[in-house]
C-alpha cells in the first residue's frame, strides 16, 4: 500500500526556475470559479438532488475512459456491471465490481484518468492509499458512506466545486422539465442547457424521420415541409434559450459545410425524411444544417460549437450487445479547409457569428485550424477534447496553436464530461497545463510574466464567459 | 507601462545547464553575416534608396501577420488602413491605424509576430516600454522621426543589418530594373533575384495566356509553340542569372509533378494556352512544369525551391475587396511521396541538380519529407517555413528531421519576408532555435559540444551558401 | 581527435531532478536480458558461427541506415561497396570503403546511427577517438583484429550481449535449415524464428504463384485451391512453431484488412494465381489474407505482428541497379480505423487472438492506434518502428500513445535490426528513453516513483515476454 498525494506541483515543470514561475502563475487562478460551458452531466441530479448511488453506479459504470480501458486488456464488460441491451447477464453485485477495477489500477498508470480519479479519491472521499486490490474494500466502503451525507448531495457538491456555470446538453425533442423543475425550485446554481440537434438534422440518427416528426408535434409547425422544419428549429432554439442556453453543439462524422439552393434544400429534405439518402446525401445535409444553424445564430445569437470526426461505434459487437458510449467512438481523420468553407464563404466575416471549432485528429492543430481561426472573425477553437483533453494533449494544442492563432482565438476549457465529480479535477488540470505552458514562454523571455499572468486569467475565467456569451 | 526587454537569453531552455551550452554556442553565431537566399522584399527600396513611409505604411499595412490577427479578433481591414481594391473607403490617418494596432497589441502575445516587433522596436527604434494604448503615440513619433534619419535608409539598413546576401524573388515577366538600377549604382549590397515563374507556367494564374505571349515578346520566342515556351523560360534563366539569381522558386497549390511525353505535352500547353484546362489538367500541366524547370536546372545551375501547399484566397469577401496576401491563405494537407515520383524517377539521382523542398504541413516532416531528403542525392529540405518560421515551428522541425535527414540535407535559414526590418529579428530567432536543440543534444550527451559548435555555423551560414550556391 | 565517450547520463533530461529519477530507474533495468522478439539477423551466423567479416562488409554494405545517408549527400553506392545486380563495377577494397564512410562520418550527427554506432565502436570495440578521417585506419585495423577473436564469434557475441531471445524472420518457403541446425548443436541460446509470409500472400509479390506452387509442393497441400493453400499456409505455421516461432509478421503495403465470402475468395485466389489481379484486387486479397492469419492465429496462438506503411523502392534506378532494401523505402501515409475494421468486425473482441500494430505515419499515434487499442482486446502496439525507432521517436510514440492507450497496451521494445552488433546498443537506447519519459511523470508527480519503476521493468522486460509468448 502506497501513500495517495496530490504534489502541490504538480504537472508543473520540473526545471526550478519555471516551476516557480508555474506556480505563482498558478496561484492567480486556482481559487477562480469553474465555468463548464459544454459538458454532459445528468440534469435530473440537480433538479431532484438526491444521493447519487454506490461506487460503482458512480464512478465505474458510466465512464467509458474507464471500462474501455480495462476492457481493452481483456476485462469483459459484463464483470464490470456494464448494462446490456441484448441481455446478456452482467455483474449485480457493485463490491465486486469495484474490487475487480481495484484490481486493474495499475492500468491508469500514466492516463489523465489516474490524475482524474487519485483527485476525486483524495479531494472529495479523503483517503488516503492508492487504489489497489488490498485497498479496494476501504475505498468501497468510504467512498459509500460519504456518499450518504448531505454535502454529497449534487446541489451541494456543485457549491462546493466552487461552479458558476453548468451546461448540460439537449436534443431539441427533450422537453427540458429537469430545468424547468431546477428554475422553479429557486436554486440559483448556474445548470443551463445546450441545444444538440443531431436527432433531428442527421439522417442516419437512429429515427430520423419520426424524430422530425416528433419535433412538428412538439412546435406546430409543419416539419414535413423545408419551411416548416426550420421554423420548428428556430423555436426549440428559442425555447432553450429561455433555459439558459447560449450555445448549440453539433457532433457530426466529417466538418463539411455545404450551401445550397433553396430547392436542393427541399427535395434533399425530402429525400431525408423518406429514409431514401445516399451517404453522400446525408453528409450534404448534415453539411446544409450547419449552415442553416449559422445563419439561425446570427439571428439569434446563440454561440455555435463543431465536434467533428467521431467514429461512433466502432466495434458493433459491443454496440449490438451494450449500445452507445461505451468506448469504441475512434476518431478518424478531419478535413476542415475545404469542409467549412461552403458555410465560411457565406458566413465568415459576419462578426455577429460565433463557431467554436474542435478536433479529434491533432494534425489539424498547425496546419488547418490555427490559420483559420487566425483569420476568420467567426471562428474560435475549443480546447483540446476528449481523447486529448489530458496533460499532453493541453500542451500539444498551445504549443502548436498559438504562435499562429494567439490565446485570443481560444475558449478556454471544456470539461466535456458526464463524470459530474470529475469537474474540479479537470479544470484544475487544464489551470495547471496552461500556468505550465505560460510558465515555460515566461522562463524562456518569450512573454512578461505580468502579461501571462493576464492571460492565465482570461484562460481561465474570461474568455469562457466571453465566449459562450455568459456574462 | 512595462519596460520593454530582450532578455540576453530569450529563447534558451530554462535549464541552467543547457542554458549554458546555448549561450556558448550562440556566441559563436550570432555575429556572422546574415544570407538571406529566399524573400520577397521590395528591390525598389535598394534601386532608389528612399526613406520608408510612416509607421502604419511600414509595419502594418504590408504585413499580413499582423493584420490577420487583428482581423480575426473582429477588427475590420479598412480599419487598418489596409487598401482596398473595390473601392471601399478605408482609414487614411496612420496615427489613427497606429493607436488601433498599439490597442490590440496583447493579441500578439505568444505569437513570432510579438517577438519579431520587440526586437524591431528596441534593436532598431530604441523604443523601451511595451507597445500599448499609453504608449502608441510616442512610439508612432519615435518610429516616424527615425525613419528620416539617413541611417535608417534601405541600403543604409542592409549594410547595419550585416546582410550579406538578399534574394527578391520576380517574375520571368519582370525587366528586373531594379537589380538593374542598384547594379549600375555601383552600391556591392549582395541583392539579388529570384526565378519565380508561376505566372507563365500555372493555366490557373490570372492572366496566364497574356502573360505567355508577354514572355514571347520579351525573348524573341514564339512561345504559342512548346518548344519556343521552354526556349523563352531558358533565356529568361539567363537573365536572371546575369542579375545574380541561383535560384527558381515554385509556389504551386501541390507537390505534384509529371513527366508526359513530348506529344502529351505540345497538346496539353496549346489547351492551357487556349484557357480549356480542366483543374486536373492544369494541376498536371503545373506538374509537368516542374519536371522542365529540373531538366533546365541540370543545365544551367539554378537551385529549385519547391513551396506547395497553400489554399489561396480562400475568403472569397477579402479577395473580392483587399486582394491576394491578405492573411487568408490556409495550408491544407501535402503529399510527397507520390506527388515528386515522376520528377524523381527521372532526374532523383543526378547530383547535379539541387531541390529545395518546403512544406506548411509538418505531418510530413518524419514521414516523407526527411525520408526523401535523406535517400534521394537531389533533395534538400527547406526550413520550418510561414506558419511555422516559430520557435515551436523552428522546435518541432529539427526534432521530427533530423534523426532521419541529418543536418546536412538541411539549408539552414529562409525569413522568406517581405517585412525588410524583421529580417534580422527573424534570423536571431533562428539562431537562437537551432543553439537551442543543439545544445539539448549536448546536454543529453548525444552530441559533443565541439560538434554542435561546427553544425550551428554550418546552419547559420556555411549551408546556406552552399545550398544557395552564393559562394 | 576528439575522444569517444558514452556518457553513463546520456539521454536522460539535462534537468538535474528528472535527471536522477531518471538514472535510478535506468538501474533497475540496464542489466535485465535482452529479449528481441522482431528482428532480421541472419539464422546462419549463429548456425556456422563463423568470424565475421572485414569492418566495411559487417557495419557498411549491409546497413541501410548507413549507406543512405551517404547517398543522400552525393555519395554513390558502387563506392560504398554497395553490391549491384545489374553488373555495375563496385569498389573491392574494403579499407577505402571505410575511409569514404570515415570521411563523412559528420553527417550522422543528430542521427541515431551515429548513438547506435559510437556504442559498438566503444563498447565491442574499445575504441576512444571520434571515428573521422585521421581515426579511420586505426578503427579499422583495430575492428578488423578484433573480429578474429573467439569472443567475438556469433554466439559468443550473443552470448555476452547478454540476449535471451533473439527472433529471426523466415519465408514459409523457408526450411530453417539454419535453426534446425542451431537446435542440433545443442546451443541452447535463444533464437528462434518468425514466419513471414508475405512471398506467399501477396500477389504482387515477386514470383508470386510459383511460391505458391512451391509451397504446395514442400507441404504436399494442393495450392492450387483455396482450401489447399489455407492448409499449406497452416501446415508452415505449424513447421515454424516447431522452431521456436511465436509470432508472424505482415509487411503489407497498407493496413488494409477484408472479410469476404468464401466464393469471393476462392475467385480472387484464382485470378491472383493467373496474375490477373488489378492493384485493388491485389490489395484486397492481402487484406483478406490478413483476416485469414488472424482466424489461423486463434487456433494455434500464433502473435500476429502487422508492419504497414511502407512505399517500397521508391527509387527506380536504385531498384534496378541495387535492389532491394537500399534505403529507399520512403513511409507514406497510413489509415487504419478503417483499413483494420473488417478484422476486427470478425475477431476482434475474440482474447485469444493477439495482434501488434506498427507504423510509419506518427500521425495515428494518437489519432487512431491509442484510441484502437484502447478499446479493442486483441490489438496492442508495437514499438515506435525504423524511421522512428531513435529517441525522439520513442519519446513522441509514449507521449501520444499512454494518455489513451496506457504502458499495458504496449509491448516493450523491438530492434528490428539486421545489424547484430547494433542489438545491445539499440535496447539501451529505448530503456534510457523510456526511463526518460518515466523519469518526467514522476518528476511531475503524475506516478509514484514505486510504479514508475514497475513499468519501466514490465517495458524492458516483462510485457515483451508476455506480449510475444515467451515464458
């Protein structure tokens, strides 16, 4: 059994001269409130704020980092409870399961989940040895009990993380009561919504044509017609405005744009709703509805974000026999110059817009997406995601984004999670890998530490309310 | 206000130890001429010798660095005083342009644009408080009275700057009666030119069949045949060579190159001539033409320098009313591997001939580009160029080379600029970057120090004549 | 005359905190056996167990590396006692062979030729000046006479490098004469072959059906159906496991993979016999050939190793004069989360099978491979390979493969190398770096140093044993 610490210094540099530097850089920004503009946290737990489940339900069940990564080395899915919808029996007993993941610590050795999850135990459960299979009963049985006192309520936790703003996001066809119930109950703890219409403006989404239909039901609008579908989805967009929304997230397979006549518009729309779409059909579709949702921003103001370049589902065993996210989206490579620029050449210099584009494919860092957003007054790009959003993903994005699109063309972070405890320790990593690349420009004369202590903040803090638009 | 510094050892890594060796080995560099075999100032300034504008004219105006940035954080280009070709009404006060670019200098910071312009402000206006708002009217004097000193004349200049050697690059269009006119001064300021010849050999270019007849008329050639086209492309070779040129430089959309039979060719250049080019067609005819200009390279000398790969004019608004070179060029994805073949099949192994490669996709850096350069006897590469001309840019291009490709299929620097007064600035950089990985390899003892001292002469001078044939 | 040192710290970071992680780590594992479960020495040296030849024929004419980059700088390969097959006079004399490499022996500054071969000269040959041309006789009388001596005898050599496993890599056409007197001599040392069977897959393959006939003809299958040739190809994994083999390994052009009906497969076996395979076709019956080595692999446990990426013999002229593996293979660009999709569709959730994927596009790292093997149970990746097997490949492959796919989803080191003396100093080049990159999350405190040293012992040792079958 080894002691758990989290080293005050750690992810700072290990050169004394610009460690010191990271952490007085730091200290400016450590106690600043969380703003989560994107992420994918239940709505529910803060609008009914009851204890969330055992450890297991918790912390193992939901996150694909963590079963992908145990089943990648042989673990089945089933011995960690993992749900089946082909009903396949799995694990009942969350003991078990704990004990089994206790098992297979060692396989986090290096991965942000280690950082993540050593946080969360130590911070939030206050224990105190690694995890490991002789530890594994202590863990189950405190991380348990705690979860039973109030503090650990999630209104409360969310106090306590020191969060200003928490987005979670919606499909169009989602009523929003979870919101609604959080607004009357009168708490004021910044859970807004997000506007993800991939239901209803891809037509390979599992139930395209009735999710459109279901969308005409909900507006009254006619959405069997062009006309009457963007209508339906100018007022669902204004409805999730009216929940707090400032944002629309939109998780496309490729980044293409396209801008077409109105009549292509309506026969390919057409087309789509009878199910009759090529995969070229459906990808210029895709690629007209980012357009469509561009020229809606631009009306109404609502910030958008592009997370391109998923490769959902990879594995249809495991997506036949346990479903969706369950750790086999792989990211593919992403084109973006010629992709965005149908929607660009109609839209890019209207400063009233505003695209926050991200990536799943690194390559894109130098080459395409820093120039563009080094020019175009639309384009901002989001912080470096999912598969990348770890220690050196973060320095791979500064370093390879800056010297040609500044700090300026930047959001912030996004902690992009469904792993609601997980929050602090993520921002708090993002804070540190900042101060860290911040600190090195500083040790090596490229920036005055006054100035990087400037954009330290505004990395932190001002940029992310700025722009998503919640000041 | 802050004080404006260029700290002794900006850029060097902040480890004392290798600190050190850096220090010792940019001693060695820092004071040797510089070449500058590949840019795109302005010859007219050597020819008539004439102070430079104000300082809006001279720093802002001209350097698309610096007004994409701007630009893309929402300021307008008529703002900026930057001259508009469709008649929009643009800012006429430089003092005006001067206060809006001094308010916007924080967007810089972390950029080499913010380092080059330090550098400029305090090596060459004596300026000594960070450009800002305060500070924007009296630096807009300081720079606006120096400019009238005879010091800070163009010739003056080089000769300040230690410029040994300055390639302009021009068209095979061009009458060259600038190097005509600084040659006849008698003034021995080692500028020179540069066999550009993309508009008489890409059918994409504006103006391509009136420009093909132009260079019949110049050389006595019938260029509407092939065989007289290639005879005219050759005389113009020698022209330039009379105006000291050792070097063609190609600035295509791709690497691609071809290598048609003679039939293929006389029907594909009377097509390109009669303006019936499909894109393929002109990608292949610009393919072919690189295959030729090898070919004459052979015979007379000249060093090629291939640059693909930029997207260019890609916001159609700002070409429509600014122009070409306004910031919205973007790279996007270069191959190399197949793209040189026909030209490599042909001519790869004649030592020769001498091929300067560059590249704005640094994914290729590893995998194709240090492969060719360290196999093929023909192939050189060309520094980390625009985009890249960073010292992360600088950084990653030695890292991902030289463990294929040595040092020795390197050229050492390009500033590739047309911003005259950041030429040394953008050198210094340079230096500074290659001491710096250098002097890593010699701390992590993989290189002796005595070694490393001989290569950062090699890359800061010895190479460059060499590569550039400036001997 | 500059002295010729190792230095006990090179490698590590030049930071004196890391710097000593580093070194204790390192301790833990520089005496550890070395296992070289990939490689391309030859059988017959440790069959004969001959001396070896002269200093150019062991470390010039045979090493790729070498002689490439000498060609890359004009040297020709007929100077180099580079053998032809197209008849062209090469030079005999091995000492002015070894002068002309002594001469040039500052291009491989930077190089990891250059760490690889300043190991063998100090370390087998007690040599203490920088090879150049003042040292090259005396190098290469020294080199010469020691050669002679009984220690330096192959498996001596073997021996005191102190390699456990050393796997050599085989045609299925092969005999394994070699081996198979290996294992008669009684000398229990360690080699054991790999079965490749890309002569007998690939239809582009020179002497493709002939092979095929052949190798009917040694397994008394009929080849010419394609019942008979699977036979055949799992008759020769069977001969091949009987001498020690584990694993087989797959140099296709691409990663391409396929699953087609069986109709379909004996129709495009035939046509690939007849040499009637278009370029798709022959690509996709590598790709159903791969699928087919993995159902084999499931039956008789047999580690797939998979080595796509690589344009052979780019250089036509080279090809014919000097055939194969004369440096100019040149890396392109690779895609696997579809090229692998139809395998794993079939067998890749099945953990009984093993796959180990390689490449030579950096870009996949964490692109594609870490996500991919991340997930899947039977892919793990192979090291960082050929172009990239230097440090700062190896130190990019961990920083862009552990956040994602962890240190248990690798498979420690392979050399991969036809140059047997190079073996010891290769494996301590990868166990310095990957104490390296340890010593830097320890320093960082993202791992305890307990589990920093734990890893370093599984990557040095324990996981290529496991990972390859060896215990």
């Amino acid at each position: 059994m080894s002691a758990l610490n989290l080293h005050p210094d750690r992810l700072f540099p290990a050169d004394e001269t610009t460690r010191a530097i990271a952490r007085r850089l730091y200290q400016e920004v450590k106690g600043l409130p969380i703003v989560s503009p994107h992420g994918h946290t239940d709505p529910s737990w803060f609008a009914d704020n009851q204890p969330f489940g055992n450890p297991a339900d918790l912390l193992i069940k939901p996150d694909h980092y963590v079963f992908r990564m145990l089943y990648s080395l042989g673990v089945s899915l089933p011995s960690l409870g993992v749900p089946s919808k082909s009903g396949i029996a799995v694990e009942q007993d969350p003991k078990k399961i704990w004990r089994l993941f206790a098992d297979h610590y060692w396989a986090f050795r290096g991965t942000p989940s280690r950082m993540w999850l050593d946080y969360v135990f130590k911070e939030v459960f206050e224990l105190d040895q690694v995890l490991s299979g002789d530890t594994a009963d202590a863990y189950y049985e405190r991380i348990n009990s705690y979860l039973q006192k109030p503090e650990f309520l999630p209104r409360s936790l969310m106090e306590n993380f020191n969060i200003e703003y928490l987005a979670t996001t919606e499909s169009p066809l989602d009523d929003l009561r979870h919101h609604k119930k959080i607004r009357e109950s009168g708490w004021g703890g910044g859970v807004i919504t997000a506007y993800r219409p991939d239901p209803v403006v891809d037509p390979d989404f599992e139930g395209f044509a009735a999710n459109v239909a279901k969308l005409g039901d909900i507006t009254g609008e006619d959405t069997s017609k062009w006309a009457g579908y963007l209508a339906a989805l100018m007022n669902r967009r204004e409805y999730f405005k009216s929940f707090g929304a400032t944002s629309t997230d939109h998780g496309h397979p490729t980044a293409t744009t396209a801008d077409l006549s109105h009549a292509e518009c309506e026969a390919l729309f057409a087309k789509a709703l009878a199910g009759q779409c090529s995969a070229a059909e459906a990808e210029l579709f895709r690629g007209q509805m980012l357009t469509e949702m561009a020229g809606m921003s631009i009306e109404d103001g609502l910030v958008m974000q592009i997370h391109p370049g998923s490769f959902r589902n990879h594995n249809p065993n495991v997506f036949r026999d346990f479903g969706r996210d369950k750790g086999a989206d792989i990211p593919s490579q992403t084109e973006y110059v010629n992709a965005l620029k149908p929607l660009l050449d109609k839209y890019g210099n209207d400063t009233r817009l505003s695209i926050i584009v991200f990536t799943l494919d690194e390559t894109v860092y130098s080459r395409e997406l820093a120039p563009l957003a080094g020019h175009y007054p639309v384009l901002k790009l989001g912080p470096s995601w999912w598969f990348h959003d770890s220690p050196e993903g973060m320095r791979r994005f500064r370093e390879q984004i800056t010297e040609t699109a500044g700090f300026y063309n930047t959001v912030g972070f996004n902690d992009d999670t469904r792993a609601f405890l997980s929050i602090p320790a993520r921002h708090d990593v993002a804070r540190r890998m900042d101060c860290n690349f911040l600190a090195r420009l500083v040790a090596e004369h490229r920036l005055p530490e006054d100035e990087a202590r400037e954009v330290a903040i505004d990395l932190t803090y001002k940029l992310v309310k700025q722009a998503y638009k919640l000041d």
